[in-house]
C-alpha cells in the first residue's frame, strides 16, 4: 500500500475515534519523513474538498443531505488538523508540545 494510500485509510476511519484519532496518527506516523506526510496531506485535502463540494452539489439537486457528504466534511475537518500540525512552520511546537 502505497503512503497516500494508507494515510488517507487513517483519515477515512478518523470518525471512528473522534477522541484519541490525532494521537493516534501522530503516533502512527513517527517513522514517515513529516514532510513527505505533509505533502500528501495537502495532496489528500484537496482531493477531499473537492469530494465535499461534488456531494453538496448532489445534495442540492435531491434537496436532501447526504451521509457521504457528511462524513467527507468530517473528514476533510481532520484532515486540515493533521495538516495544522504537520505545517513546517509549526512543526517544532507541535512536537514540542507533544513531549
């Protein structure tokens, strides 16, 4: 499996463990280059985003909310936390305040 491939596994089951999912990834990532991970970051939150905007379109045209489009909002919220902690320019007060 390839890095985008599992990072974007993690994000998608994030809904799963609202309270412990940042930790979680954080530790998960330890061994992955950060910045290799923050680029596929904003590679996967882009393509979430456009995610969300084509589900809100088919939610407007049926006039009812869709579940895919509730989680790909939830999803995309995790995904631009993981990409705030990862930020090269927070990244030595992140893992500081993670210690």
């Amino acid at each position: 499996m390839q890095l985008k491939e599992s990072i974007r596994a993690r994000i998608c089951t994030s809904h799963k463990y609202k309270t412990t999912a940042l930790t979680s990834f954080i530790h998960w990532a330890r061994m992955i280059d950060e910045v290799a991970v923050y680029d596929v970051l904003r590679e996967i939150h882009e393509e979430l985003q456009e995610e969300v905007k084509h589900f809100h379109d088919i939610s407007q045209l049926i006039g009812k909310p869709l579940l895919h489009h509730q989680l790909r909002l939830q999803w995309c919220h995790f995904c631009a936390q993981l990409q705030a902690y990862y930020c090269p320019l927070n990244q030595q007060y992140s893992v500081a305040k993670l210690h």
